[in-house]
C-alpha cells in the first residue's frame, strides 16, 4: 500500500497522521497502538507496528506512563555473564525484540547485566534510584535474589520465563511471557518416536532453571519409564551439549536419538556425534530446541528443532509491562502468558 515516507533531506519528522495512512487505519487506531492501548485487533496492530518502523516514526510525547513517571526508560535485567549474554544469538534476539518494541514507545533500554553476587547490590541501587519506569527480566535462576529486589522497590516489572519454581508463590505473583517449553519438548520426542526410535537420551539445560524443567518434563511425558541414564544435563552452551553427548555414548552406547533441550547444545552433540563416527540422522536423530536460524540452518546436516518466536517474546514482553504502567497499579490482574511452540522439520530427525 502506497504511503508518505520521511524525507530525511529536509528533516520532516513522520507524524502519526502519515503512520495511520501507510497502515491504512484510522489515526485513533494508530494512536492506540503507539500508545500500549487495548482494543485493536491483532493484524492492526501489526500494520501500524510495521508504519513505524517503515517511516521510522518517534512519537512526540512517549507513551502516557512514560511521560508521567518522567523517566522514559526500561531496564532490562539478564542473570547471565557477559560472556554467554555475547555469545549466546538466544539472548540477543530477545534484545531485539524488546530495543524495537521499546522505540515504539520512545523509550530507553538501560542493559543492568548479573554476573555475580555482587551485582545484586548494585542493581538493586540502581532500581531504588528511580532511574526508569519499570523492568525487564529474564534468564533467572531458582532461588534468584531478582524477584524479591524488585518487589522492594515497587518497580513494575515483566518476566520472561516463569521465575521460581512450578506452583510456588513467586509463579503466581507476578506476570511473566514463556513459550510452551513442556508442549515443545513432548512434541520433539514424539517426532522421534514416530521414526521409529527407541534409545531417545535427553540433553537437559541446568535445573536451576524453569525452561530446562519443563522441558525434562515434556521428554518424560512421552517416555515416563525411560532409563534415567538416557538423561544427561548440559548447561545451554556449545561445551555443555558436547560433554553431556560423550557422557551419554558412554553410559548408552546404542542410543539412536537425542532431544536437546536447546539448538546450541544440539550444535555440541552434533560435533560429538561426528567425532565418534555416528551419522546423522541415519544412525542417531537429533533434535533441538529455539530454531535460533544461525545455528540451525548452518549445522551439517541442518537441524530439526522446535521454534519458539523469541523475538516477538521480546516485543510481548514490552508491551505488558507498558499496560501495566498506564493501568498505574489501579485494579491491575497479573497477567501471564505461554506463546505456542511448533516443530521445524530440517535433516537431522
């Protein structure tokens, strides 16, 4: 659909009228959308979203809670280390998402990384400074310090993935967006079922996280009797799926399928696989977990995984937390969210 566009030469600022007429709604609509309104059905939205990164449109006034609470800006908090937020494409997809939602709003990312105990102290002084309107947080660990620094300073925050564990307290106090990890991982290991295999290992994430739970119980709802030394825990690296792949070839030596429980340890257990001479998919299946494309259309052969949108988790993520800082706390429902899964058949399985 034809439409204005921006003529940087002369420094015309988009407007919102022109965003409205590129997506071919009503300047209300428009408005509604920029704003983290309700009310406007899904493929609107997307129209109006794409306007604004089309004309590269920046709202004059940052959406109605950002402009109140003065600050606009959005920390997003990740309890990993420097080295796996830099080498992990898992984290900086998520990032991308949230840095575009978050320019819809005209608003700033403020990146507060945890490497170590240490830094719970200073994030935590940096939230009770009143530096921005609200948080990000993901990747956390049981048991995290996180969720309670934030409760004790007040500061409206969305989670991504379900912190704490299954059921507890902390699950059901506060808003998070998942993907479906249990749904995901019972899908993989039925496709490895339905190929005829029987020795099906699991390359499990650390079990201080919820999203390696959940996927350990997706495997054991399909195979509920299987051999616990078919399960080996890896830790979400390259390193970690290739030591738990060795692991597993020595304690089961005629397995012929494995689900890892992300695309980074499935790209580790691949090179093991090679290593020992076991061709892929002929002799074991493999299967992984994100569909994050760097990886899994590179790897030889290309790899069967199950695809989570972690982008548009991101762009989620940005969103709830933008209507619960306009609700400004008034009746505001927890609210959580569990994004579907699909399989993505490639050569490996």
């Amino acid at each position: 659909m034809p439409g204005p566009t921006p003529d940087s030469s002369r420094g015309v600022r988009p407007t919102l009228e022109a965003v409205a007429a590129l997506a071919g709604v009503s300047r209300a609509t428009a408005s509604r959308v920029v704003n983290g309104g309700a009310g406007v059905r899904k493929p609107l939205v997307e129209q109006v979203r794409k306007a604004v990164d089309e004309l590269g449109y920046v709202p004059n006034h940052a959406a109605r809670t950002l402009v109140t609470r003065r600050n606009g800006a959005v920390a997003v908090i990740i309890d990993e280390p420097e080295f796996r937020i830099f080498s992990d494409p898992f984290f900086s997809q998520q990032i991308r998402g949230i840095s575009r939602e978050l320019n819809v709003y005209d608003a700033q990312l403020v990146l507060l990384l945890v490497e170590g105990c240490g830094d719970f102290d200073r994030v935590a002084r940096y939230l009770a400074g009143g530096h921005v309107d609200g948080a990000l947080a993901f990747s956390l660990h049981m048991d995290d310090k996180l969720p309670s620094i934030i409760r004790r300073f007040r500061v409206p925050t969305v989670y991504g993935g379900r912190p704490g564990r299954p059921g507890a307290a902390s699950e059901l106090a506060v808003p998070y967006v998942d993907c479906d990890n249990r749904g995901g991982a019972a899908e993989a290991v039925r496709h490895l079922v339905s190929l005829g295999r029987r020795r099906i290992a699991h390359i499990a994430g650390p079990r201080d996280q919820t999203s390696a739970l959940d996927r350990i119980d997706g495997y054991r709802d399909v195979l509920p009797d299987g051999d616990p030394a078919l399960l080996a825990e890896g830790d979400f690296t390259v390193e970690g799926g290739a030591r738990a792949m060795t692991q597993l070839l020595e304690r089961h030596p005629d397995l012929d399928a494995v689900f890892a429980a992300n695309d980074l340890m499935a790209s580790g257990a691949l090179r093991v696989l090679r290593e020992r001479g076991r061709r892929v998919p002929e002799e074991v299946a493999l299967v992984g977990f994100d569909d994050m494309v760097s990886i899994a259309e590179t790897t030889d052969p290309p790899l069967t995984t199950v695809r989570q949108d972690i982008e548009g988790i991101g762009r989620l993520m940005v969103r709830m937390l933008i209507r619960r800082l306009n609700s400004e706390g008034e009746g505001d429902e927890v609210e959580s969210v569990i994004t579907p899964t699909r399989l993505v058949h490639r050569a490996s399985a």
